[in-house]
C-alpha cells in the first residue's frame, strides 16, 4: 500500500529545483489502515512545502456509511501554527465531510506575517471509528473550495498539491495497479492492469477513465483470470470503459491469484500532443465500484485504487528515430517486422532493449542485419532472455568515425511466432530494460537520446475454435505427454479433427488427462497411429454445447522420443485422415473450424558434442585457412558428417591434418566432391573405450583459395547431406548422439585498386606545371581523396598546378567502412627541360691566364642561349659567354 507514498516521492523530486515558489501539499498518513467495525484509528494530515503560508481552507470527505468522525486531538494541532485552535475545524458526520479554516492572523484582508513548517510536519489528526465496508478520505474543494495564500502573493489563490488515505472495515480490499507509460503521437500503447490482496473473489466491478482528447481507445482484453464471465463496455467519446467480471467456474468460490498477476490489458492510440498527458484511473461511474469475496459474499470490500497515466513523449529533432511496424496476424501464423531507421547520421554506439509480451508471440530468430555498419553482427544481440519476452541491442563502432544511413534503411528483422490464440495483442517497443537506452554521437559518450515508434502485433479473433499444441524438449529414448490446449471451446456442440506428428521423432502411447465433458479413449480412432495420425470425434452431451474457459487442456498425448537428437516433430491439426469439423450452438449447423496453433517436440541432446568452424577472409585470389575445432568431445567412437561450402567463392586445396585427433588419417576423409562443395568426414577411433580431447582442440584445417568477387562470402557448414550426421558414444550400444554446429564463414575482402595514373611532368624544375590523373577500382565506387604534398587540394580526385616532387594520397571508401588505398606518385621533369652543364672541370697552370671550359653537355639549338656565371676568383670573356666552345 505505498502508492501514495510513492507519489509524493515523485512530486518532491519534481518540485526541488524551485521549492521556494512550490505549491504546498496536504496528504493523509497512514494512506492506508484496515480496521474491525467499532475500531477507531487516527489519521495525520501531513504537509510538505508548507512555506510562507498566511492562510489555508480545504474541504475533507468520507463515506459516512463507513466510518464516522470521533475526534480532533487537540494535542495534535501544530503548535507552530500560530492562531490554530479547533474553532477552525467545523464538520457534519451525517454528511461525511469537515472544513478546515486558518489564517495566521484575524485580520481583514493580508495578514503582514507568515509562517513557514518543516516538510513531513502534522498538521492535526482526525480520529474514524469504523462502521462497514470502506472509505476514502479525500482532501477536495467540496463543500468549500481550496484556499491557499503565501507572503508577497497575497490575495492571489496558490492553490494546493493533495493526497488522500483509504479506511478499510473488517475487510481487505483488492489493490488494482495502474502502470504509468509513454509513447509517440500516432503510436498504440498497452498497459497491464495488475492485481493485489485477490482472495477468494467471486466477483467485481469498475470503471476504468481516461482522457479521450489525448487516448483513443483501441482494444480491451481479460488476462490471468478465467473471463467467460466478463463484460466489458467501452464507451470512447466519453473516455470510459466499465468493467464486469464474475467467477463463472464455480459462482459460490472464490478466485485467487498471486500478487502482481495482470488482469486487464488495454489499449490506446496516442492522439495527444507533446507533453500531454492522461490518468488512467480506477472509478465509479458510471458502473459503482463493487467487489465480493468468498467470506462476506453480500458486502463490497471495495478497490484500492491504483491511479496510473499515459504521457505523449516530445519528439527531438536530434535524436535517433528506431521504428517499429505494426502487424495484424491470426493464431499461428509466423511473421517477421522490419526495424528502420532515420536520421542516422555520426552514429557512433547505440543500446536498447526490446520488448514484447512472450504469452502472445514466440521470438523465432532475428535476420536481414545491416552489414553497412561496422561490426554489427549476430553479436550485437543478446537473445538469452527472449523467452521471457526481452532481447538488447549493444553495438559500437570502435573507429569512433562515425556511420550515416538514409532515413528508412533496415537495421534488421525480428521475427515471431504467434503462440497466444486470438483476439490479443501486443506491442513490440524498445524499452531501457534490462538495457538503458542509449545513443552515441561522439566517442566522449554524447547521449542524442532517441526517437521510438513501436510496433503492435494484432492477433486477429477467428470464428473457429483454437486448439494450440503443446512446444517442449525431450532426451532421447523417455516418454513424454503433450497437452492440447484450447481457446474461444464456447457453446461448442460437436468436433472432429486429426492430430499429427513424425513418427520417425515419436511413437504413439495413448491419450489421457481429458478435461472436457464426455471426452474418453472411446473418441479417438488410434487406427492410423503407427503412420503418425491420430483421430477425435467427440459430441456434447448438453443441448447448448460445452463452454471451457481459455488455456483449459482438452487431452494430453503422449509419445516415446525415437528420434536422433536434435531431431523435431510438429503436433499440429489437419483434415486428413478425418475431417475438421467443429458446429456450435450459434453457427446453425455450420462448421466454423479450427484455428490451429502447431507445437513441436524435439528431441535433445545430453551430451552437447558440438563442432565449430571459424571464420576467415583475405584478399581475392590469397589462400586462407579454417579451423574445425570441437566441444565435449568425450569418449567418442565414431563420428560422421558432411561440410558443405559453395565451390564458386571457395576453391578448396587442401585439409590440414592437426594429429590432435587419434587415428584421424587419409582415409577419415573424402575430398574427392570438393569441386561441387562437398567434403565428407567419416572417422573411427579404433578402440573400444573411445577417444577424448580438450574443448576448442582444432582436429584439423580446410585450406581454400578465395575465387569469389570482392565482398562474396561463402558459409562452410556442418551438414547431414551427403553423409548423415552420427556420432557415437564408446558403450553406448550404438546410439547416435548427433552434434551441435556452429558454422564458419569465409569472405573475399574489398579492395581498392590504382588501375591507372597519368603524370604530366613540370616543364622546369621548380616550375607548378605538373599534373596528376589516377583511376581506382573496387569496393563501392564511391570514394573520398585526401592528397598530401606542395600545391594540393586534398580532396580532389585529380591534381593541377603540381612541381616536381612525390605526392602522397589516401583513398577511401564512403560505403564499406575501413576500406582504404595509399599511394605515392611522383612528379618529374619533362624531357623537354633545358640542361645546362658546364662540363668537366679544368684547371689554370702556372702561366696561363686563361682556360677554356666545354659546356657540350647542354641544351644545343639555335632556341638556346647562355649565361656563364663567375662563381669565385676570375673573369668570363663577355665576348664568348653565349656560345658553347
């Protein structure tokens, strides 16, 4: 009983940054007492952000055919309240109400003082003697309206946060909690209504309100208790739903359920706009509230009521956006949900969870993952607590890059099983639990936050009844019996139908356990059993039919698991051999059907012998090896199987024998169908007591040489085709224990590659006239260019204005992340340069005064002259300095 306590903890948190201006709040402590009828028990009105306060007037209720005001303990009026005496309390008990009345000073007008108590200070005490039944004490404004005045506001009215308390008389009410929630404008969203202190209820009912300006109503169903004795009756303009339920199983017991189980969940479409919000309250009218148990059946021992609410989220512009679709599907039918995404943009990490309701849908498996995001793989899930209705998303890109995607691109599927009959729903969100949400734009840990429409799985109420197959494990070798459920068996007067399975997986036992009406062994027709059918023909022996409440087990079928391990067998329902065939008390004679929800039975494995093939990837045209490693490989026989890979991306040349596995040799293999992608393993230990190895010991390698395109990938997998998977335990008497796979996969890398460059030299040393033209192919096609050197500009493809030097470039690629080319490319001097050389050097002896030098190492022509330079000591004779000699 801490809602309220609860509450005021959150309106404390809420109101702290400005407490100093924040509205008062009166609220009744205990807010909840049970009492015998002629107990009394006392009350404090507490208060809180009780500051600068000149006067106070507020109104209190209760049901006086419940309880009765006794006293006023003088003693518990605060004595810090100046001015405060019972003449300001004046109440009527045949009314069921008191007004309390204070000002600090009897002044006309605004007091010149005030007063100011600590938070959780009383303000007095009202004392109740029970009479029968319950009431609510409630602060309100009737008869007489609040009134609130505080110092430097005054006359102006600041109103008044309140809470009121429950008086229970010799019996415990039923608690209903109301869960609060969030969503999107346009989206659906459900909420569960649970349950406490549900004991011995034969019956009950309510009105559940909301505010149809901000919900519109979508759907309401019956959930964890039996509901054929439900009604249920929306009213969606007035934003109103009233609520029946009466224990129709066995009318004068009562009906028990745990704390905590849901009852009651109900939909809405979010029509409101940002930072609306609606309660979602438990109330009495229309429909009074009403609720009997088994040991005062003619007295209504009431709701403690739960008061819940639904608020619109406010878009942000910078956020990321995940979407979730909607589905509308029938009983057992399988589907899969593709999550987009939009303003993708420097993602650099995001993490969430997702969500759903795991008694309606059955997580199947998740596909279409994006490979545009860098290591974003199978790892990135965790679907451990999927059966429980809960996977999270972690991924990060450790480049700290930063990935882009255009709005609408698929992250990837979630695929599902409907498991939980017709006429039910479900949302499938993102929530942040087990997992926070959170989305990074910057490797320093910037939270964008994050944009979330989730999707509604709609089952769709077919007319037919549901029979719905029990899905379980079973080891090899033991018996097992399968419960046949059903949903919507209402009025139903006759039924046939046909029940299959494998019978290479199970052998027929018989039937037992049957849980309707005139059912016996003497309906089912086991003639076709050893072909794995099994017949039902049963009529009613009532006029009306049979009504059986949803999840009640018609019969149970039970089986011996022959089958090899990991071996499977569908229970689901056919026409053949024996039709289907199902008339109700309304369908006039018509068969409505069977909406079949299939169950499987598979058979494990004890042991856990499991193979994993690594993985690899290289460039096009390299070799590259894998391992073949096993798990629980313990006191093996024999073991046979088949890999399989696809001989157009992967041309095998060789296996690698590791001698970690004792007589493993060339005759424990055959490669001789490696060029259509087909090895075959078929190994024997030569000894009686087996062999046994190490986890993750590599028994041997296949070596491959990558043939396929740049980015082609080829699964190496762990088959039962062309040779069937067996192995076999030492002792065992031959019994094939099969193995676990997990497969590898082998990629050919991107490449980028200089196919072309074109140079154009500088005309003179030192001159800009040089130029640079490259070409590249592979990966996407898209690339970016950043040049390094003199003169560049970086991101060009091509450069102009370039001198004679080496230039450097990296190339990249926009759409496979971390895809890169380096290159230098050197520009040189044209052959068309001038060269001047002045030849070899001479020197002047004793006597001379003049040598003669040779430049005929330069440029000749008549488009040439020359200028011979005085470096040191001497003179060059003007007369011959422009001509070579």
């Amino acid at each position: 009983m801490t809602r309220l306590l609860t509450l005021l903890v959150f309106v404390l948190a809420l109101l702290g940054a400005g407490k100093a201006l924040a509205q008062p709040t009166v609220y009744v402590f205990p807010d909840f007492v049970q009492i015998d009828a002629g107990d009394e028990t006392c009350v404090e009105f507490r208060t809180v952000d009780f500051t600068d306060i000149q006067e106070m007037r507020f109104s209190v209720r209760w049901d006086p055919e419940a309880v009765t005001l006794t006293n006023i303990p003088v003693g518990s009026l605060n004595a810090s309240m100046p001015n405060l005496d019972i003449g300001d309390f004046t109440f009527d008990n045949v009314e069921g109400y008191l007004i309390f009345t204070w000002k600090i000073e009897d002044v006309p007008g605004c007091p010149g003082t005030a007063v100011t108590l600590p938070d959780e200070d009383v303000l007095f005490e009202l004392c109740f003697q029970g009479i029968t039944g319950y009431s609510e004490i409630t602060i309100t404004d009737d008869p007489e309206p609040v009134y609130v005045t505080r110092l430097n506001s005054c006359p102006q009215n600041i109103g008044l946060f309140m809470g009121g308390g429950f008086i229970a008389v010799d019996n415990k009410p039923i608690t209903i909690n109301v869960p609060f929630a969030s969503g999107n404008e346009g989206e659906v969203v459900c909420i569960d209504l649970s349950v406490e202190d549900f004991i011995d209820i034969i019956s009950m009912q309510f009105t559940i309100q909301w505010s149809p300006q901000v919900l519109e109503f979508q759907s309401i169903q019956g959930v964890g208790l039996p509901w054929p004795g439900t009604s249920f009756n929306p009213i969606p303009p007035q934003g109103i739903c009233t609520v029946s339920w009466f224990n129709n199983l066995n009318p004068s017991e009562g009906f028990t359920v745990p704390d905590g189980t849901d009852i009651i969940q109900i939909c809405f479409t979010i029509v409101g706009s940002c930072g609306q919000s609606s309660l979602i309250e438990i109330v009495d009218e229309p429909t009074p509230i009403e609720v009997t148990n088994e040991s005062d059946p003619g007295k209504d021992i009431g709701v403690y009521k739960g008061e819940g609410e639904i608020s619109v989220n406010c878009i942000n512009p910078n956020g990321l956006t995940i979407m979730i679709p909607d589905v509308d599907i029938c009983p057992g039918e399988s589907f899969c949900m593709d999550v987009t995404t939009e303003n993708f943009t420097d993602i650099v990490g995001f993490e969430y969870s997702i969500g759903w309701n795991p008694n309606i849908i059955q997580f199947q498996g998740i596909q279409n993952i994006n490979t545009d995001l860098f290591l974003f793989n199978m790892s990135s899930f965790n679907t451990a607590g999927s059966n429980n209705g809960r996977i999270t998303v972690d991924w990060s890109d450790p480049s700290c890059l930063g990935e882009d995607l255009p709005d609408g691109t698929v992250l990837y599927t979630l695929c599902f099983a409907s498991v939980g009959g017709g006429g039910v729903n479900t949302t499938v969100s993102i929530v942040n639990n087990p997992l926070d949400i959170e989305i990074i734009d910057q490797c320093a840990g910037n939270n964008i936050g994050l944009n979330s429409f989730n999707g509604l799985v709609d089952v769709c109420s077919p007319p037919g009844i549901t029979l719905i197959a029990e899905t379980t494990e079973v080891d090899p070798g033991q018996d097992i019996c399968i419960q046949i459920e059903v949903q919507e068996f209402d009025d139903v007067q006759d039924m046939a139908f046909t029940l299959i399975w494998e019978t290479g997986v199970l052998q027929y036992n018989g039937v037992q356990g049957f849980g309707l009406p005139g059912l016996s062994a003497a309906n089912f027709d086991e003639a076709n059993t050893l072909f794995g059918a099994l017949c039902v023909d049963w009529s009613a022996m009532a006029v009306d039919g049979e009504t059986l409440p949803d999840g009640s087990v018609l019969f149970e079928v039970c089986f011996t698991a022959v089958g090899d391990p990991f071996s499977c067998s569908e229970i689901t329902f056919l026409e053949f051999p024996c039709n289907i065939d199902v008339i109700t008390a309304a369908s006039n004679g018509f068969n409505v059907g069977v909406n079949a929800v299939p169950g499987e039975v598979c058979v494990t494995n004890p042991f856990n012998f499991a193979l994993t093939v690594s993985d690899a990837n290289g460039a096009p045209g390299s070799v590259v090896c894998v391992d073949v490693a096993v798990q629980n490989f313990v006191s093996l026989e024999s073991a046979q199987f088949s890999i399989n890979f696809d001989p157009s991306v992967l041309d095998y040349q060789n296996l690698v024998n590791t001698f970690n596995l004792p007589n493993f040799g060339l005759s424990s293999y055959s490669d001789n169908n490696a060029g259509v992608g087909v090895i075959t393993v078929d190994w024997d230990a030569n000894n009686p007591n087996g062999a046994s190895l190490g986890n993750g010991t590599v028994i041997f390698q296949l070596c491959f040489e990558l043939v396929g395109d740049p980015g082609e990938c080829s699964p190496v997998d762990i088959t039962g085709t062309p040779s069937s998977i067996e192995v076999i335990p030492a002792n065992s008497g031959g019994i094939n224990i099969g193995l676990i796979s997990e497969d590898g996969e082998v990629c050919t890398s991107q490449v980028l590659t200089l196919v072309n460059s074109v140079v154009t030299p500088v005309a003179c040393p030192g001159d800009n006239t040089g130029a640079i033209d490259i070409a590249i192919q592979g990966g996407s096609g898209s690339y970016s260019y950043n040049w390094s050197g003199p003169g560049v500009v970086p991101p060009a493809e091509d450069q102009l204005g370039l001198t004679n030097t080496t230039y450097s470039v990296t190339i990249t690629d926009n759409i496979f992340n971390g895809l890169q080319l380096v290159e230098s490319i050197t520009v040189g001097i044209s052959a068309q340069a001038p060269v001047a050389d002045a030849g070899e050097e001479l020197t002047i002896s004793c006597g001379n005064i003049s040598i003669e030098l040779d430049g005929s190492g330069s440029s000749q022509g008549a488009q040439y002259s020359y200028l011979w330079t005085n470096l040191g000591a001497g003179l060059v004779d003007p007369d011959e300095e422009t001509t070579l000699t």
